[in-house]
C-alpha cells in the first residue's frame, strides 16, 4: 500500500514463466513496476522473477493453473492479499498441437478454447472494469498471425488467434476515450518453446518463416501497448504473411497451409493407424464428399 493508502498499480503478467510473457515482464520491469508474474511451474516463475529484479522491477510470483474455474477470482484475491491492482494485465498464456483434428486427442483440442479463449477472456473481464473505473491501464494479449486466415493442420490453434484478434481489436474501439487502452500484438513464430510443443516446429511452414527472438518481440509489444496501438505485428515477414493471409483467396491459401502444415509422417485421416503417405496419400484431397471408396 502507498503511503496515502491507495492500492499499488501493477503489471501482471499471465503465461509469465517463460517465453514471450517472460520477455515482456522483464521490459515492464525496466519501468520499476511491481510486475506479477502467473503460472503454474515454480522454477520458471522463480528465473523470470530474477529478470525482474535484475531489470529493476520488484516481482511477485503467483503459482496457478488457468484451467482452474476460479482462475481469475484467485488471482484477484492474491493482488488484494498484497495491496495491489491489476494497472496492466498481459495475457500471454497459450498453447497449440500441429495435426488434423479428426487425429489428435479430443481433450488437448478442446484445452486451446480453455486456455487461449476462456481463460484470456476471463481474465480480461476480471480486470478490465476496475481499469476503466480507474481511467488507466489495459491490457496486452498475445495473438499471433494464425489469426488472420483458418489453419488446417492446426484448426483449433488458428481458430483460437482470430478470436483473440476479434476481441481485443473489438475491446479497443469500445473503450476510446477511457484512458484504457486494449492491445493485440500478433507474431510470427518466435523462438520459445511453444514450437516444440505445439510440434509446429516439424512443420514446413514454420521451416520456412524466420523466427523472431522472443526479446525482440516484447519489446515491439510493449512500445505498440505504451502507445495505444490497437494491433502490433512484429517483424516484416509477419506483416507481409499477414497482408497475404488478408488478401489471398481462400481456395489458394487454404490447400497451400495445409499442405506446408502437413508431414507425410502424420497418422492418415481416414483412421487406419498407418501414416498419411504410407496409407491414402493424397488420394483425399481428390474425393468428392460422400464418395466412401474410390
Ligand atoms: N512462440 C511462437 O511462435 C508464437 C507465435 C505467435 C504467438 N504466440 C503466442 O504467444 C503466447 C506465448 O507463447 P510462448 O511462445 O511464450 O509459449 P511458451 O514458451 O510455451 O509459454 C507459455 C506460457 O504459458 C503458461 N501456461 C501454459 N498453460 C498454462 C496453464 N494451464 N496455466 C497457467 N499458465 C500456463 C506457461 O507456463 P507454465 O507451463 O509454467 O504454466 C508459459 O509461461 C501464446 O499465447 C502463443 O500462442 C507464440
């Protein structure tokens, strides 16, 4: 608490253990804030809480699973538990699984809505009015350039992004005038962990773009959010991927994802346990709907 009693602003960030989140805490922390850094791995909280320090911040850490019901609800008695307020909430949680969605496992699928919809969303709806009672403040959530065009090969990955760009692009013309102000920055792939995760690492498209340093990228972030940037997308490959995405038809961009997401070392589509090039090739892009054999 300040010395007047009022509660204490802070930056919390949300997915803060590593990667990209981690990287923007440490260059909000550069502006002495309290930074609060959430998720669930306590190792990777207690390394980017040294950056914070080191960066001249002061951090809090805050150990919890987004997946949990009463996520936000936690998260806001942990700030009240410490005399603080959510000034800027960054939503940098996330995840994504490279395959057909008919192949990969149903629950997996369905935790991308949970954690890169619902819980973003949540969290947003948490902080957001007592942002705007505030007439301060906002938030910065992390989108990507999946979200400008569907995905095939990463259906639910996609997906998820052109909600998160919908929404904040949505908030952001909702709250002009508040002195809130909501940011969707939008990358290319970086280099974190989430490529090896997500196994979109194995995938010719992500060969094929550059990837940018996650550093790199929580900069142009955080410059983009300071200034009330409405979008951010970092690095010109991204800009032009996402002008193309923008302007492609889809009947050329569409085959084009989902072959450059594709490997003919994936499970075939039509179930058999064999890999796509073992088992029916290309023969399905071929078939007219409702044809059940050749
Ligand atoms: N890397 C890319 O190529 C790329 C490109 C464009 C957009 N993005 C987006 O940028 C965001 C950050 O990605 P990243 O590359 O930094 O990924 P990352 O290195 O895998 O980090 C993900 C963060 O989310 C946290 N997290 C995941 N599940 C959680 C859960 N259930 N509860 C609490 N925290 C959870 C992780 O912490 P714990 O595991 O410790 O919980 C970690 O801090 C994501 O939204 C991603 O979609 C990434």
């Amino acid at each position: 608490m300040t010395r007047d009693g009022a509660l204490r602003p802070a930056v919390v960030v949300v997915g803060g253990s590593r990667g990209i989140g981690r990287a923007i805490a440490k260059v909000a922390a550069r502006e002495h804030a309290v930074v609060v850094l959430v998720a669930r791995s306590p190792d990777g909280l207690a390394a980017a809480a040294t950056d914070v320090k080191e960066a001249g911040g002061e951090p809090l850490t805050f150990e919890l699973d987004l997946l949990a019901v009463d996520a936000s609800a936690r998260l806001q008695d942990f700030l009240a538990a410490n005399d603080l307020v959510c000034d800027v909430l960054v939503n940098s949680a996330g995840y994504g699984l490279r395959g057909a969605a008919t192949t990969l496992a149903r629950d997996d699928q369905l935790g991308i809505i949970d954690l890169n919809i619902r819980a973003l969303s949540d969290m947003t709806l948490r902080f957001l009015p007592g942002m705007v009672a505030r007439g301060r403040g906002g938030v910065l959530n992390l989108g990507s350039i999946a979200g400008f065009t569907p995905g095939p090969g990463m259906a639910f990955y996609y997906a998820s992004k052109a909600f998160v760009r919908s929404f904040s692009q949505a908030l952001h013309q909702e709250l002009r005038g508040t002195g809130v102000t909501v940011t969707c920055v939008a990358p290319g792939p970086v280099a974190t962990e989430f490529l090896e995760r997500s196994g979109a690492d194995r995938a010719a498209l992500f060969k094929i773009l550059p990837k940018l340093d996650s550093h790199y990228v929580a900069e142009r972030a955080w410059r983009g959010f300071k200034s009330g940037r409405r979008l951010v997308v970092p690095g010109i490959s991204a800009k032009l991927v996402a002008v193309a995405a923008t302007l492609l038809p889809s009947a050329l961009l569409l085959p084009l994802i989902g072959r450059l997401q594709r490997r003919s070392g994936d499970p075939c589509l039509c179930g058999s346990g064999k890999t796509f090039k073992e088992c029916c090739g290309n023969r399905h892009a071929r078939r007219r709907p409702g044809t059940l054999t050749e």
